[in-house]
C-alpha cells in the first residue's frame, strides 16, 4: 500500500472512525485504524466491538483530485499514536506506505514516523445487514431526538436496558424514550416513508448515540436508519455507523404517563431554569439536589432549597397560567434542568397529580416533547 493525500481531509477521516477505538479491549487489533486503498479512494474502519464507523475516502471530486494511490493494500495502525501524529503533521499532504508485513511509514514535509501495526487479515469483517427495514431522516432531526433524551439514560449497570434509548416506529412516527426510572423523556418525531414500517423495543446504547450525535451535521442532509434484531446502522454520505443493540425488554412506558393532573400551570422555562441553578447552588452538595417548590392560586411559585451547612435560598416566581389546587413537592432539582435545558420552547406547562405523584413536563408550542419525573420524598 502507498498513498498520497490531503492532510486535512485524511484527519477528519481519521477523527471520525477513532471515535470507535476504545483502549480497553481485550482484542489487541481493535485498538487500531484499519486502512484500505483501492484504485476508488481510501476506507477507514473503527470498532471496539459495540460501535463501528467507517469512512470513505474517494479519489477526488468534480473540482479537485484528493489522493493518489500509488499501490493498492491494507493495514492496521495502533489508534492512539496514529490519531495524534497525522494531526501534528506540517505538510498539507501527506504520504503512508506499507512497511513489510505490518508497519508503515508515515511522511509529512521533513517529517517521517515509522509505526508498528498489527496483521490487517485478522482485523474482524463489519456485518452486513439486510436493508428491508429503514428509515430515512434529516441528520439534524436525529441529532435533536438524542439530545433530547439520551441524557435521561441510566448510568448504573444493574439494569443494562435502561442505559440505551429505545426506539419505536409504528404509522409513520418515530418514538425515542429514555428513563433511568426516576425520570422520563420522550421525543417523538413524523417521517415518511413507508407505511407499513413498524418496530419496537429497538434498545439503542446511549454511549453509541452519544458519539453518533457528534458525528450528525445540524441540516436537512439524510441519514438512512437500517434495524436488525441485533445491530442498526446509520447510513450518511460516505460514512457508516453500526451500533450493537441491548438485549431485554424495555419498560411499557406509556402507561406510565398520567393523563390528567390536580395542578397545572405555565412557566417560562428559562426563568424556572435560572432559578434552578441559583438553588442548586446550596442543593448540590446534598443527596438528590433537593429542591423544594410551593405554588399558591394566585400563580405565585416559590422555589427553596435547604443546606444545613451553607443556609437558605428562596425565589419567587410568576405562572403565565395557573389552574387547580395549591401544592408542595420536592424533587432533584439537577433532573428537571436538564430536561428544561433540551426543551426547544420559551414556555412550560407542568402537570401535578400529587406532592408524592409523578408530574410531567411538556413544552407548549408542540406536543411531540413530554419529560416525567418523581418527587423526592424529605420526610
């Protein structure tokens, strides 16, 4: 294998499939970038086994030509030293060539590496799914459906399920719920398509939809979603990532959902958010990030929080819309700013079923957003 190609172009590439490189496999070839050239362009590939992305170079576009291949071949590079020295390198090209069996010279401007790799024979063949089940999205549709959920996910282990985001298709709509049993965010979105589609417990890691997002351009470019009982892959132009799916069963959460409240009232959600933060800041040393809110008839809506070591904080607030009986709740106030901070509405409306019941959030200018929380019991 011999190649010359733009640094810049190389780099993203190579910035891309790392993404999918973990350093504490057990399988020593997964730590490293396998390299493939064609007389087509260049294929990148990554995996530690979970996640694999890989990227396609081409040769060149209708302007310009990016690369020439000298000799077709393949090798595997170790990641953690490959990744940083083709970032440093000077020249705006630069040259890779085969080095015996399993190393390569990498040579930029004066600058020359030698790196050691691995047998690129041994490096284990990305599946190849069947494409009968997809969907098509814009990248920043799917870009926002993660990030309006993906943080509610649950980082404890116990319970492998909760920690990926579970996706449903039925009649043209795509449902993505996370919950990590005290709180709940669901985000549902219309495609088109076909409408017969129709899947569910589809239970996504939210590591893999983590790194996925930073990948996800914020416009109307298409990702094409392909689901098996075991893996998905997201398609995007010239790159390909595939995740592993959580085996079990995800919790029936629709049921969980109340339908109809004691209290509800309106509130702007950057004021509640703010206000929030101000109380977390004697809060969040405690357990919880206890927060304590009383909200009168008249709209009026105290926030406080309580530390035994640092002292009080109290804020009023004004509902736009105020309707039902006055309450008192308390809740883990780091929980509902996280929701408020993905909620693309200048205002809220919460809905109370009780001091110790599920409440929900929803904003009001859609309805294809709702968040669910717990209350904290203090007593």
């Amino acid at each position: 294998m011999h190649i010359s190609i733009e640094t810049d172009k190389f780099v993203t590439a190579v910035q891309y499939v790392s993404k999918a490189v973990s350093s504490r496999t057990t399988i020593p070839i997964l730590t490293g970038i396998k390299i493939v050239a064609t007389q087509e362009g260049v294929t990148l590939t990554g995996s530690d086994s979970d996640i694999s992305i890989e990227t396609f170079i081409p040769l060149g576009n209708e302007e310009r030509e990016f690369m020439t291949v000298f000799e077709e071949g393949q090798l595997v590079l170790q990641e953690r030293y490959f990744t940083d020295i083709v970032k440093k390198m000077p020249g705006e090209t630069l040259t890779i060539q085969r080095d015996g069996q399993m190393a390569a010279t990498i040579e930029s401007d004066t600058v020359v590496f030698n790196l050691n790799g691995y047998d690129p024979d041994d490096y284990p063949k990305l599946p190849e799914l069947p494409e009968e089940d997809q969907l098509i999205l814009p990248q920043h549709l799917l870009k926002d459906m993660i990030r309006q959920t993906v943080f509610a996910v649950s980082n404890q282990e116990t319970r492998p399920v909760l920690t990926g985001v579970n996706f449903d298709v039925e009649h043209l709509k795509l449902t993505a719920t996370a919950t990590d049993s005290h709180r709940l965010a669901l985000r549902s979105a219309s495609f088109d398509g076909d409408e017969e589609l129709s899947f569910t417990n589809i239970i996504i890691p939210g590591k893999s939809l983590v790194e996925l997002s930073r990948i996800l351009k914020d416009d109307e470019t298409p990702v094409t979603i392909v689901i098996t009982s075991t893996q998905v892959l997201f398609k995007m132009e010239n790159l390909l990532f595939f995740s592993r799916l959580l085996d079990g069963k995800f919790p029936l959460t629709n049921n969980m959902i109340p339908t109809n409240g004691k209290t509800t009232m309106e509130l702007s959600t950057k004021k509640l958010n703010q206000a929030l933060d101000r109380a977390m800041l004697l809060s969040r040393e405690a357990k919880n990030n206890v927060i304590h809110m009383k909200a009168s008839t008249g709209g009026q809506v105290e926030i406080t929080s309580v530390s035994a070591e640092a002292g009080k904080v109290q804020e009023q607030l004004h509902a736009n819309h105020f309707e039902g009986e006055e309450l008192r709740i308390a809740f883990n106030g780091k929980n509902i700013s996280d929701a408020l901070k993905v909620i693309d509405s200048e205002t809220i409306s919460i809905m109370f079923t009780g001091s110790m019941s599920p409440f929900v959030v929803r904003p009001t200018d859609h309805d294809q957003m709702t968040h669910l929380f717990s209350p904290v019991r203090t007593n």
